[in-house]
C-alpha cells in the first residue's frame, strides 16, 4: 500500500515535471542567431568603392563603370548575373539607360527569397539646406550604395557557407529620377522606382514566385532607426513580423522599432501590386529630424561615406542572415 502510494506519487510528480520542463522549454524556446556573422568591414568596403566611381547618376560614365563592377562583385560570388536593360522615360521626358542587375544564389532552387535595393545616384540634392546644391548630384553613400553593400556581403557570405534556399539580389535602377523640388512638374510618385516598375512588368523569369522580397533603401545613415514602414505592413505584414524578430534575435532590436514610421513610395510598391511579390521596405525613419523624416543627408551633398555607420551596416545585415538562415 505505501510501496503504491509512492509509485502514484512518483508517476505525478514524473508527469508535472515532464510537463513543467515543457512550458519552460516552450516559454523559453528564445530563437538563436542562426549563420554566419556578417562582416560591417567589409560592407563598409562594397559601399566605399562604388563611390569611389563618383555618383552613379543615369546616363553618366560613373553609373556604367559601376554597374559593371557590381555584375563582377556578384559574379565573384559565384552568383549567376543578368543583366536586364531598357530606356525608360524620366519625368523630363529624359531617356534613362537602365539596368537592373539581378543576381541569383542557386539559380535552379524553386524555393526563394528575394532580396533588393536601387543602385542609381539622385541628380539632384534637392533637399539640402543650400539652395546653392540643389542641382549637384548626390554621392548617395547611403541612399544607392549602402543597400548594395549590405547585398554583396550577403551575398560573399553564402558563397562560403551553403543555404538551403535560393536567394535573388535585384539591384534596381533608376529609382532615384523623381521630380525635384524645384521642380514644377507634379509628383505623382510615378516618377520614382522607374526600374522596379520596369522589373514587376517584366520579370526576369516567367512565374518568378520568391517567398517574400526585402526592400534595402538608405540602410547605413548614422543614427538610423528602422521603424515599420506603413504599406509594407498593409501588404506583407508577416514579413515586417519576420524581420522584426530576426532583428531582435540577433541583438538590433533597439534600431527596429516596433511603432509604425512612414508610408513610403519606393521600389516595393511595383513588387507588391505588380509583381504580386510580399514585399517590404527597410527603410529609416526619424520622427525628430527637420530636414527629412529620411535623416538629415538625405537627397543633399552630405550623403556621402563620412555620414556611414557600420553599425547600422552590421544590424541591418546580421538581421537579414538570420532571417535567410530562419527560413
Ligand atoms: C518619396 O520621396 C515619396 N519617396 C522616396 C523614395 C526614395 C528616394 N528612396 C530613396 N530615395
Ligand atoms: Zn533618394
């Protein structure tokens, strides 16, 4: 009788701790970062040397020795280049040459995600504080390199290391053409994005369905907080989800925000209604700042190298490995 009193008690308490080091597994089941660590050095690297070309704005020298150093830096990587070309027409009625580079990780891989950013210079500082710069170009460190920066690493990285995904990086053109200020053509926000409309239009492969797709847009500012952006969250909000906690994983959840920022027109507008792509825009946002909600460089002659912050580099990247290694 006591012998069976024992056994019942032993069995409960075997039972509640089964249980207990179950909810606490559960409650405790904290992702780990996931892949390789990504390396803010060399980013910084990818970021300097396309504007060592000088600004890589349409129709110039610049913009075509660039663009034929980022095919080779992917080419490097072992990734399959296309290189996808046509003249499209600015708000001026200029023609733009334009090339959006698409780069492909395990090209024959049906299960994707892609990742994305614009890769052209804005012709005009038009925001700066000096009138004086308002038809100088601008370097565009952060708003054109930094995105393609944070690419190439990640992209140098899985040629090292091996993913069980593919994965595209679309470096769009021509994003940056958008009616100036001093303009007095009205900005209807068509006038942006002019290689991702091009792109969702016309995808590089018939039935391109990736995952999701991850907007890079001025992603190494000094001071950058990424708060969510309001039409990602209307369009693929399980990313913003994704991404946030990925963020938060490996350590950059303060310069991910959790509050909504602002409602941006960018390149993921056309990937989302075009191309039907869930798509999201990684972008900065600052609530305090007089210049631009963009930061205080944006589209004026100070966004330049000077103005880079490998710790943004750093979050933004590492966040991007752990979501492409979650997946
Ligand atoms: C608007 O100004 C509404 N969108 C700007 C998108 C952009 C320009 N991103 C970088 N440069
Ligand atoms: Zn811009």
């Amino acid at each position: 009788m006591k012998k069976g009193v024992f056994l019942v008690l032993s069995i409960l308490l075997m039972l509640s701790c089964g249980n207990l080091r179950k909810q606490t597994a559960d409650e405790t089941a904290v992702a780990q970062p996931v892949g390789p660590a990504f390396c803010a050095d060399s980013a910084y690297q990818y970021c300097q040397a396309q504007c060592n070309f000088g600004p890589r704005v349409m129709n110039s020298v610049a913009h075509d020795q660039c663009e034929q150093w980022i095919i080779a830096k992917f080419k490097s990587f072992g990734m399959e280049v296309m290189a996808q070309k046509a003249d499209l027409k600015g708000y001026d009625g200029t023609i733009l040459h334009s090339t959006n580079i698409i780069a492909s990780y395990k090209p024959e891989l049906s299960e994707r995600v892609l990742l994305c950013a614009h890769w052209d210079s804005r012709p005009w500082a038009d925001n700066d504080p000096d009138e004086a710069n308002h038809k100088k170009p601008v370097m565009a460190a952060n708003d054109g390199a930094s995105g393609v920066a944070v690419m190439l690493e990640v992209a140098r990285l899985l040629s090292a290391d091996t993913l069980g995904i593919g994965v595209d990086f679309i470096c769009f053109d021509a994003e940056d053409w958008g009616v100036p200020q001093w303009s007095d053509a009205t900005d209807d926000g068509n006038s942006w994005a002019l290689g991702a409309q091009y792109w969702s239009a016309n995808l590089h492969r018939k039935g391109y369905k990736p995952r999701f797709g991850i907007l890079l847009d001025m992603v190494g500012g000094q001071g950058a907080l990424f708060y969510k952006e309001g039409m990602s969250l209307q369009y693929a909000s399980n990313v913003v989800d994704k991404v946030w906690r990925a963020a938060q994983v490996v350590g950059f959840g303060s310069l991910f925000p959790t509050q909504t920022g602002g409602y941006i027109t960018d390149d993921h507008i056309p990937v989302n209604t075009k191309a039907k792509i869930p798509t999201i825009d990684i972008i900065p946002y600052y609530p305090n700042c007089e210049q631009s909600s963009f930061g205080p460089t944006w589209h004026t002659v100070n966004d330049d190298m000077a103005h880079i912050d490998k710790n943004t580099l750093q979050a933004v990247g590492q966040t991007m490995i752990q979501v492409l290694y979650s997946e």
